[in-house]
C-alpha cells in the first residue's frame, strides 16, 4: 500500500504545471510511479491519487446502485473534473484549468501528505486553514476520531 508523510511547498509555473517534490516521489512504488488521476478535493483543494490508490476506489464507485439518486449526486460530484496525469520528463505534472479554478490555484502550492493521496493546496488557503485550528480544538478532534470508545480500531490491535 502505498503511503505519504510529509508537507511541500511548490509553484505553477505559466503552463499551469508544478514540480512533484522528490521526497514524494522517492514515496511512490519504483515501479508504478508516474501515473495519478488528480480531482476535486473536498475542502476546495485538490487530491492526487497514484494510480494504484484510485483503482479500487473507482472500482468501488462502479459497483455502487445506479438506482439510489444519493449514489448518482456522489459520483456526480466526486468524479466531476477527475483526470488522469503523468509525470513528464521534467518531473512536473499539468494541473487542468477547471481543476486550477476549483482549488483557486494561481502560484504558490502546497502538497500535503493525506495517507495514499496528496492534497494541493493554495499556500494561503492552507496556511489560514492550519493557523485558525487551535490546539484545543485540534485535541477534541483527535479524541472524536481516534478514542478507543468507539471500539477497537486497527491500530490498537498491534
């Protein structure tokens, strides 16, 4: 399973395109590591997945009930703007106009560690996003989604 740590900085150059950070790419599987679908994220940045991590998602996707209006407004909109990208030569991936309108992407970026994914953000959308979020709030949120309570989680059986 492919997994990301780590925060970087980037920039979009005048061809919309960014350089992957090496630390990311030195993360992705040797043999399988310059193909991503990029999309929508949920918090109005945008999130590239490898390949190997969009498969079974988009797979799961498939086999979800046409019939169900809230399975056809959930692909409607998580699928809307997902596009596959390659790393080129150069190490820079091209970010769609649609996709750099969306995330309100004009230069400055950051490419946040988000498990098996990366979330790009603009540097100033993000940097107010981190600073706002004391760290009171920060620890009631850790307990609601880690807390033991809920019952054992996977990391607690290890």
């Amino acid at each position: 399973m492919i997994s990301f740590l780590g925060e970087y900085e980037s920039t979009i150059d005048s061809k919309s395109r960014f350089l992957l950070p090496a630390a990311f790419k030195k993360q992705l599987p040797k043999d399988d590591g310059s193909e991503f679908v990029i999309n929508r994220g949920f918090e109005h940045c945008l999130t590239l997945y490898p390949l190997n991590t969009w498969k079974p998602i988009f797979a799961n996707i498939s086999k979800l009930n046409d019939f169900d209006p809230k399975v056809r407004a959930f692909r409607r909109n998580f699928l809307n703007g997902a596009v596959p990208v390659q790393i080129d030569s150069a190490g820079r991936i091209l970010l769609p106009k649609n996709l750099l309108d969306y995330a309100s992407l004009d230069k400055d970026i950051v490419l946040v560690s988000a498990v098996n994914k990366i979330e790009i953000w603009d540097k100033t959308v993000y940097e107010k996003l981190i600073t706002t979020m004391n760290s009171e709030d920060f620890s009631k949120i850790a307990d609601e989604v880690m807390n033991p309570k809920q019952g054992p989680k996977d990391w607690e059986k290890n």
